[in-house]
C-alpha cells in the first residue's frame, strides 16, 4: 500500500467517523425521549379505595411511569394537572416480557378508557419541550362499568361524512381537524385530533358570538360566522371535561387541549 493511498483510507474512515458523530448529536429531542422512565411507580390504592394521586416534577425530557394491575372491562380515568403545557400521558400496556406498548391500530387513553384485558398497565406523563421544570399532579381512578359515568356521544349524520376537513393551526403549532354540518336539527361536527375523531352535537351555549359543539366529554368553541364564511372562522378552542382533586374534593373541569386554532390557507 503506497503512503498516499493509506492517507486517503485514513482520510475516509476520520469522515465517516465524523458524521456518524454528527447524526448522535442531532437526534431528536423526541427520539431521544424513547428511552426508560427516569422514575416508575407502583400506584397503590388504600383500602376501600379506587383512585389514587401523586406528585411528581419532570425536567428536561424526563418521564415518570405509574404501573397498576387491573381487570378486564374496568374503567380508566386519568387527570394530569400541571402549570406547563408541555406535559402529556400516555396509557401503555405491560406485555409478557415486561416491555410497555401502546397498541398503534387503537391506541389506549387516558380517558373513560375501558381497559381490553386483565393484566399490567403503566400510565406514562412526559415531557415534550427540553428545558425548565415541570411540576404535576397525576390522578388516577379504576371503576368497573357499572360503576363509571357514561360518556355522552352524539352520532355522525350524513351530511357530516360527506363534509370536508378543515384543518386548523393552534397555539404552540398543535393542530386538529374539524367538519361541519350545519342544519336546524341536525346541526354536528367531529374533531379529528391525536388521530382519534369524536362526534359533537350542537351545544346550548351557542350564541351571536361562537359556536359551541359538545359531546364525548370534548368541547369546541369557535367564532360564529354567517353561512358562507364559516370555513373562515378563527379563533377556535378545544376542551376535555375532566376531574381535578383539590383540597381533597373532586371538581369538574374543563381542560384546555388546543386554543387559538386558525385555519390553515
């Protein structure tokens, strides 16, 4: 081997080195965020009991877990309150090997969640942004049917199936899709947001101003146009009823999921 052609050979192989280092410091903060839970929990419920809370504060892009056994056909119910926007859950279940997996054809919520099987389940709050502290409170609460307040739904018309998306951008660039049908009585839309799509009836609180949807625990308000300038309503808000614990009490909420959608051109 001449020295020239060793040269080159070092040449490629520093290359290569170089951008193999390269792709490790770009990963995404995301992909990064795959990994183990800084913190699991075995949640405990005192006797007599049915749910449970705990505290916990997440920095950087750390996750704590909240594993817990439950039977088949019972309810879920999940309320994460924290002061960031930044904080997310999301339900897994805990397969043979242990390894937690969130089915990807129908994905698990943390919300009136009939559970699929009998077995271990972990509940997983994450952070979404690098940077800062988030502190949270995690409640959580298993009833059987029976025992569980139904969510409300409304069904899809027509109409409604045959309308078409809009899709709007939110504060913080979260998206959702929303259709309409508009009419006296059968007035509806369905909100498409986290690839799950839920039917909301015409809501009461409707007035000059906005128009309200409501059903499934969801909520979307958004301002009130004549006919043919609905398309460019702005300013929408999409809410979840919920349970937060203060002081000991159980108050209803409504939780902000997206707010300041405006349809995209």
């Amino acid at each position: 081997m001449t020295s020239v052609t060793a040269i080159h050979r070092v040449h490629r192989l520093g290359l290569a080195a170089a951008l193999a280092l390269v792709g490790l410091c770009a990963t995404p903060a995301w992909a990064q965020r795959d990994g183990a839970p800084s913190r699991t929990t075995q949640v405990q419920f005192k006797a007599g009991a049915t749910d449970a809370s705990y505290r916990g504060t997440l920095r950087g892009l750390q996750a704590h877990s909240y594993r817990f056994s439950a039977r088949k056909g019972q309810v879920l119910n999940a309320t994460l309150n924290s002061p960031s926007p930044d904080l997310q859950t999301v339900l897994y279940a805990i397969g043979k090997n242990g390894v937690a997996v969130n089915p990807v054809d129908d994905p698990l919520s943390t919300d009136h969640q009939t559970l699929p099987y009998s077995g271990r389940y972990e509940i997983r709050v994450m952070k979404t942004r690098d940077g800062g502290s988030a502190p949270y409170t995690l409640h959580l609460s298993i009833a059987h049917a029976s025992d569980a307040p139904a969510a409300p739904t409304v069904a899809a018309t027509p109409e409604l199936r045959r309308a078409p998306w809009i899709h709007y951008r939110c504060q913080d660039g979260q998206r959702v899709s929303v259709r309409y049908h508009y009419g006296e009585a059968t007035a509806r839309a369905q909100v498409r947001v986290d690839d799950r799509i839920t039917t909301l009836g015409y809501g009461a609180d409707s007035n000059a101003d906005m128009t309200v949807f409501e059903g499934g625990r969801l909520k979307w308000i958004i301002e009130n146009l004549p006919p043919a300038r609905k398309r460019d309503a702005r300013g929408g808000m999409l809410t979840r009823a919920e349970t937060q614990v203060v002081n000991g009490e159980k108050l209803a909420v409504d939780n902000i999921l997206r707010k300041d959608c405006n349809p995209l051109r």
